[in-house]
C-alpha cells in the first residue's frame, strides 16, 4: 500500500519525466531552501541517479553566507551541473531592498532569473513551489506557461487534468514546471525526515530561533521555535497555526504584491 | 488511518456560494493560519465590503474586484476524523476549462445550489461533467437557506430538482444539505435554524465520502514514459496505471506486439534495496531482457489481458476551444503517454445538458458534450473508460493548445487484423531468387550521396540477376506520400510509410534500398523494429563540409539564407546512427569505389551463403 508520501513521490517523479522527455532544454531552480533540495533528491530518483540538466541559482548577493557554503558543498557531493546567474548591472547601480522589497526582489530575482534563461535558451524551467505557501500559487498549474516576456497570465491558464499537461508552446515562450505543487510544508519536512536529505542549518533552532522559509538576509525573518531538529520542526509545524511565509517582507507590500511579483515572473 | 487526502470539489452555478463554502469549512475546521482572518477583515475594509469569506480561495485582484472566482484553487485541511484536499472550482460558464482542471483529480464533489435561485445552467453542467469525468459520489449543499427563511417547502422543491436531474444521468445524492455557508449553518454541526433537517451536516457529508478504489486490482498497464540509457543500464520508464509488474514478467508492448521479460526493477543509485515488484501508482523503472524496441506511448501489459486495439474509437468528448469542432478537423489525441494524430470521422450527436436531450449537429461549441467518431493514422491502444478509466480517457490538442477531453465509449473497428501465415516461406523465395530479401537503408545528409550510390547499387545488383529496387525520397512524395509536408510529424509518417512498404517488398523477396535523409534516430529504429533482421542501416556518413561545398541541388546555399526552414544539419539536427550495419565514407572516393564496397557487403550478408545459411 503506498501512503501518502510514497504518492506525492511518484507523482512528482512523474512530473519530472515528463518535462525531461517533452522539453527540448530545461533547468531546475536552485534557491537552496528545503523545497529544492527535496527537489534535487527526485530528480535524482526519477533518473536514477542523474541529474540530466542544469541546476540554476539565482543569486542576488544578499543570501545568508550559509546558504551559499550549503550550495558549494552539496553541489560538489552530487556532482550538479550547476549554472550561477547573477543580476550584476542592478547590483553596481546598488539595487538593495531599501529601494522597496517589491523592487528589489524583481530587478535581482525575476530579472536575474530572465537573464539567465534567455542566456541559455531555457525552454523549461522546474521551481519548486507549492500551492499551500499563498493564495496565487494555489492556482498554478504543473506545466504552467510564461510568454515571450516571462509574464504568467493568471486570468487564462490552460486546463490541465488527467496528468496531461500543457507541452505545446509558441517559440519564444517557455513553460515553468512544478513538481512540488500538491505538496505541503509539512509533507517536505516528513519527506525530508524519512529520505534524510540535508538542509542548512538555519532552520533548526539555535537560541530560541530558527529560519521557517529562506531568502535574502534582509528581507527573511527567523521565528521563535526550539525546533533543532528535523522531528522536532514536523512536531512543531502539525500544531503550527502561523503560515510559514509570514516571515518574508516582500509579500507585504501591498493585497497584491505577491501576484503582481509573480504575474511578472517571479517563481 | 491514512494521511492521503480525500480529493472533493465544489462545484455549482455562479455567485451560489462555492467559495464562502469552501472558506467556511476551512475556518470552521481550523485550517486557516493565525491572523488570516484579521487580515481578510482589513482587505474587505479597504474595499469598503462586508466581510467575505470567499476571499480564502479567492486571490487573485480580478477575482476579488469581480468577486467571482476564476481559476480553480486546492487546500487542505482535517474534518476531525479524515484529511481533506478540498478544490473549489469556478462557476461561471466562461472558466470551465478551470472547472475541469478542478474537478478532474476529485473522488467526491459538492454541487452548491442557490435555494433562492434553484438549479441553474451551470449547476446542471457541472453536474453533467462530474459523472462524466467518473465521478459517482455526489453531495449537494442547498446554500443561501438564510434569504429563504429557512423555508423546508422551498428546499424540498430545489432537493426535487436536482434529484430528478441528476437521476437522469444516473447519479444519486449521498446527502442533499440545507446550509448557509455566510452564517456557517450546517457547515461543521446542525444548525438550529433547520431543526425539520435530520441529515448531516456538509463536514458530516464528507466525512461519509469513500476513498477512490486502488487500481492494483485491474489488468496490468503500464504506459511508456521515456526510454534512458544514462549509464550502461537501458531502463523503460512509466508509472504503473493500473495493476502490478513482477520480476519475470513477460511484458507485451501494444500497440507493436513486440514482448520480453522483466530483467530488473531498477532502484537508484542512493538505494541498495532490491526492488521486485511495484504496484499501481508508482514511478518504475525496468529492464528487460531482450533489446526489442520500445518507445514513449507503447503500452506494457501481460499478454493474457492486452489492452484494445483499433484505428477508430467513440467517445464522449467535452469542448473546450474557442472554435467549434468539426467534421473532418484534424486533432492531436494524447491518451496516457501515447499521441496520436486523429480525425474528427463523425459527429453522432450534441448532448444538450439543459435536458439531456440530444441532435444532430455538424459543429460541437465551447463548453459542449458530443458523441465523436475519431480515426487515428495509426493503431491505437487503449481501454474502454469502463474497464479503466486511467486508459480510456484522453485530451485533444490543436495548435499548442489543450482544446477538450474525453472518454472512450468502445473501439469501432477491432479490424480483426490476424498474421497470415504465408505458404511461400523465406527461405523458398530466397532460393528462387537466389539471394535473401532486406531493406538497405542508407540515411545521411543531404548530398551525402544517397541516390547516386543507390541508383548505381540497384544497376549493378539487377545486372547480377537480383531482385532490387530503389525507394526514393523525391519519388515516394509524388505518389505515396504527396498528402505529406516536412514538418517533423509528416517526416515520421513518410519514414513510416516507407518502412513498411519496403518490409513488404522485402518479405517477397526482394532486396530494397532506400534513399531518405532520415534525421531521427527514433524514426529509423522504429523502421528497424518492424523486421529487425531484414533491416540494414547504412550510414552514408559523407561530412556537412563535403555535402555544402558538393551541393548538387543549390539547397545549402538556400538554406544558409534563410530560404529553406527545417533544412536537415543546417537549421534541423540530423541524428547519425550510433550502431549502423555499415558506415561507408565517401570523402575523396569515387562512386564506382563506394558502390563496389557497398556491393561487397550486400553479397556478403545477402547472396548465395547468406540463403544457404537460412537452413542451418
């Protein structure tokens, strides 16, 4: 009998087999967080221990060092073809979140992202969001597509049902693939606890604080937690009742800060 | 017990109250985060509105300026005694590719009915395409119970009509719930204020819901994902639709008929675990012990219970393009991992899901039901919706757009195509003719020399007294394949044709050579595949440079301006074999030395000992 896990497994590995077999060049976002590196464990199961693509980060010079050390180390274990992108004309002309969160994070994360794409020629992209971190990404689809100017037009998405997803695209467009979306915050953390996969360290507690979601140290706020380890986040996260989001600025800014980030295309 | 969710989708008209439902449960089961709800109160303020819980699901800025849901959203949260994914879905007639997306992936649904409005065209619509997509287990909420008085009268006369409606298409109720989703009557306990209501309330409902049945119980299916060959290990990948797959196993691959063992479930690097079997539901990977050829969209099943086979399906179709379909338009089919290239070969009849009555009708509108003949190219494998649902179901593609979806009613023309058994055999043929038939297949680039080198081949073969023939890629698009272009699917199609034309001419004996360019690797191997020891593949591996600076028909020059889309090493890729029979290199050889070489080769492999070796 599979449970629930061993399901949301399969059908993520099927997503993933899907976007390798039907894309021509596709990537996968790497932000560093927990969502990717469960990411990067499917990819592997799904190719059998390969990671047939490029891992992507997007990195905007503001991460927590820690994260960046995590992503050298882990990249050199599993051997990743790893691909940096970085934003550099916005960060010489001083773009940092004082010039507003919105602001910033779509000069460094969404044009860094645009960037890179178009460098390669990116045809396909794997993030890992789900749908239960806020509103907007609850409507995603699987394969989900972006126009010639990365733009996701919410108001008419393609239907997508019985696993037959979206593959045919407009040369010039490129599609965004989640293989995460049906997943929860709390199924990531028990997935990661019973496969093992490494984290960085800052989401477990130290001195009564640990880091529930990661971005970019300005804008990323720890919680109050004695949660130090993986066991103890999933005890914390099943009587949690503070959505775990709530400690990123830049959904803040406004009602629609958040789909207006995204609609431009934002992860 | 278990930690799957329970999928359920609320459906129903526009404007009766799916989302304030939906964000009702959640907040009365507790599942909304700390603060949410004062954050709602603070965005409804700022509009200058009345609290709306609608506002949960609905996120989106047109959503709320219009306060109408668009796009179908999920959540999850715990009725105390089960998990729940809960997926609201749109309303309104304009979102119902939204609709769909929704309510696909549910095991149970909630139809929502104004019982001001009583049952409306969605609510009947929606109703319609639940039982079509599968769905059986139904619960209504009569909503709005609050701008009726609480009327019993009144909801007797809308559980009158939804109950008649819904038993013409077969589908019974579960529970029929009087509730107000805005006051929160009936939601998670009952309300006072229907006190002549003895049911459950709608968490009651869902709680009564059974959980999809496992398909490890029907015929093994096991559609082609993909083929690797990452590393010494040639894995067919899929999920397991239905059934389970064991080690050992004789797999037969429909619609080609080939078959093997199962070799090995394969694990991944980071596990040392010896897999032996799998279930319905997951992602496998298995090798086989023969190399026969499998592709993505072949199917694996045991050969005692294959699936369906037929060129021409009925199916029940919903229509979800802006354009009406017609007779005669050509779709893409794409059913589990298979695609197909079908035709609309008849419109039986338009459903009309007003009254379930149905007529006649050359076109099928957006938001449509039909009863469709569609005719494939080539043999499609599948099962009937019925038998299982998980291949009997498909989706139609135009241009790059998903443009509806459908079931399979029953195969049309089983064709019953059985292998004669011819009473000439091979061998008698290749004893009268004094050499064996085959299929020399020369493939390379343009210019490379294919005809020139197959003309001068079929010259010098014919003086010996063989039987020989040349298949010619110019030729062949003047009669057998001038219904063809040159985009890739009629590239696959014209190497297709030719393929089995040329085994057809090989199984009588005799020796055919192709000319075709042929870039696709998976193209020649499926030519391969169709008698792989008739099949040469010869590798006329002349350069990019020596075919350019050659250029005997003015097509590089063309192509390197621009004139000529597609062209094959220039704006095309062309996949050179990885293992031909024979690579012959041309570059600074004559005809007549390539020819002879070739001419070595084919007496070697299909002259008088070849034939003398077929008796022993």
């Amino acid at each position: 009998m599979m449970n629930d896990l061993d399901q949301l497994e399969a059908q993520s590995i099927y997503i993933f087999r899907e976007a390798f077999n039907r894309l021509d060049k596709i990537a996968m976002l790497w932000s560093i967080g927990k969502d990717s590196n469960v990411m990067l464990w499917l990819a592997r199961k799904a190719f059998f221990g390969h990671v047939p693509f490029p891992v992507l980060h997007v990195d905007t010079s503001y991460k927590i060092p820690e994260m960046i050390e995590f992503r050298d180390k882990v990249a050199k274990e599993w051997k990743l073809p790893l691909i940096i992108g970085q934003n550099k004309v916005a960060l010489a002309a001083g773009m940092h979140p004082d010039q507003g969160r919105v602001t910033c994070c779509s000069a460094l994360k969404t044009e860094g992202l645009k960037a890179l794409l178009a460098e390669h020629g990116f045809t396909g992209v794997i993030a890992g969001i789900r749908r239960d971190e806020e509103g907007t990404r609850a409507k995603e689809r699987v394969f989900s597509p972006r126009n010639d100017t990365n733009e996701w037009d919410v108001r008419d998405q393609p239907p997508e049902f019985w696993d037959q997803f979206k593959t045919d695209f407009a040369p010039g467009t490129h599609l965004r693939i989640h293989p995460l979306l049906a997943w929860t915050e709390l199924d990531v953390w028990r997935y990661i606890a019973r496969e093992g996969i490494p984290v960085v360290d800052l989401y477990f507690a130290k001195n009564g604080r640990r880091y529930r979601s990661l971005g970019c140290a300005p804008c990323t706020g720890s919680i109050a937690s004695t949660a130090s380890t993986v066991d103890e986040i999933v005890e914390e996260l099943e009587t949690t009742k503070t959505s775990e989001r709530a400690g990123r600025a830049q959904d803040k800014e406004s009602e629609d800060a958040f789909e207006r980030l995204r609609a431009a295309g934002y992860m | 017990m278990s930690n799957t969710p329970l999928k359920i989708v609320v459906v129903g008209h526009v404007d009766h109250g799916k989302s304030t439902l939906v964000g009702r449960l959640l907040h009365e089961t507790g599942a909304l985060p700390e603060g949410k709800v004062e954050y709602l109160k603070e965005v409804c303020d700022k509009r200058g509105m009345p609290f709306e819980w609608a506002f949960v699901m609905d996120a989106l800025q047109a959503e709320r300026d219009q306060g109408i849901t668009i796009d179908t959203s999920q959540l999850r949260f715990h009725t105390g005694n089960r998990p729940v994914l809960i997926i609201d879905a749109p309303g309104h007639k304009e979102f119902l590719k939204n609709m769909i997306t929704g309510a696909a992936s549910a095991e149970a649904a909630v139809l929502v009915i104004d019982a001001h409005e009583g049952v409306q065209e969605q609510s009947r619509r929606h109703g319609y395409l639940l039982h079509l997509l599968g769905l059986t287990q139904i619960a209504v909420a009569v909503n709005k119970m609050d701008l009726v008085d609480w009327s019993q009268a009144r909801f007797q006369e809308v559980e009158a009509e939804i109950r008649a409606y819904l038993a013409g298409i077969g589908v019974v109720p579960t529970h029929v719930v009087p509730v107000s989703a805005r006051g929160g009557d009936n939601i998670n306990a009952a309300s006072e204020k229907s006190a002549w209501y003895q049911g459950p309330s709608v968490i009651g409902a869902l709680d009564g819901f059974a959980a999809a049945a496992s398909a490890t119980d029907l015929a093994l299916r096991l559609p082609v994902q993909d083929v690797y060959k990452f590393d010494s290990r040639r894995i067919i990948s899929g999920r397991i639709e239905s059934g389970r797959i064991k080690v050992g196993d004789r797999l037969t691959f429909s619609p080609s008929g080939k078959s093997a063992r199962v070799a090995s479930i394969e694990g991944w690097a980071g596990s040392d675990i010896t897999v032996l079997s799998a279930n319905a539901g997951q992602s496998v990977g298995v090798t086989l012990d023969e190399p026969i050829f499998v592709e993505r969209g072949q199917v694996a099943h045991l050969a005692d219970a294959a699936p369906a086979l037929a060129h021409e399906i009925r199916a029940r179709v919903f229509w979800l393009g802006r354009d009406p379909l017609a007779l005669g338009d050509r779709l893409k089919l794409k059913l589990a991992t298979a695609e197909y290239h079908v035709e609309v070969a008849a419109i039986e009849r338009v459903i009309d899901v007003e009254d379930l009555g149905s007529h006649q009708g050359a076109q099928v509108g957006r938001n449509a039901v039909a009863e469709l003949v569609l005719r494939s190219r080539g043999a499609m494998a599948f099962d009937t919706f019925g038998d299982n649902a998980r291949l009997g179901r498909f989706v139609l593609v135009h241009g790059y757009d998903i443009v509806g979806g459908g079931i399979v009613g029953d195969a049309l023309d089983n064709r019953n195509i059985f292998q004669v058994d011819h009473k000439v055999t091979a061998e008698a043929r290749a004893r009268a003719n004094g050499h064996k038939g085959g299929v020399l297949w020369l493939t390379g680039l343009s210019g490379a020399g294919k005809s020139t080198i197959a003309m001068e081949l079929e010259r010098r073969l014919f003086q010996k007294g063989w039987q020989v023939n040349v298949l010619d890629g110019d030729n062949v698009r003047h009669g057998l394949c001038s219904d063809l272009g040159f985009s890739h699917e009629d590239r696959t199609e014209n190497i297709r044709r030719v393929g089995e034309i040329g085994h057809l001419f090989a199984k009588a004996g005799m020796l055919v050579i192709t000319a075709f360019i042929s870039p696709y690797r998976a193209d020649r191997d499926r030519v391969r595949a169709i008698d792989a020891e008739a099949f040469h593949e010869i590798h006329v591996a002349t350069g990019l440079d020596e075919c350019e600076r050659r250029d005997p028909k003015g097509l590089y020059k063309k192509a390197r301006k621009g004139e000529i889309a597609d062209f094959t090493g220039i704006s095309a890729p062309y996949e050179a074999p990885e293992n031909p029979e024979l690579a012959l290199i041309t570059d600074g050889k004559s005809v007549e030395e390539t020819v002879t070489e070739l001419v070595a080769y084919v007496e070697a492999r299909f002259g008088r000992n070849a034939v003398e070796s077929m008796t022993a």
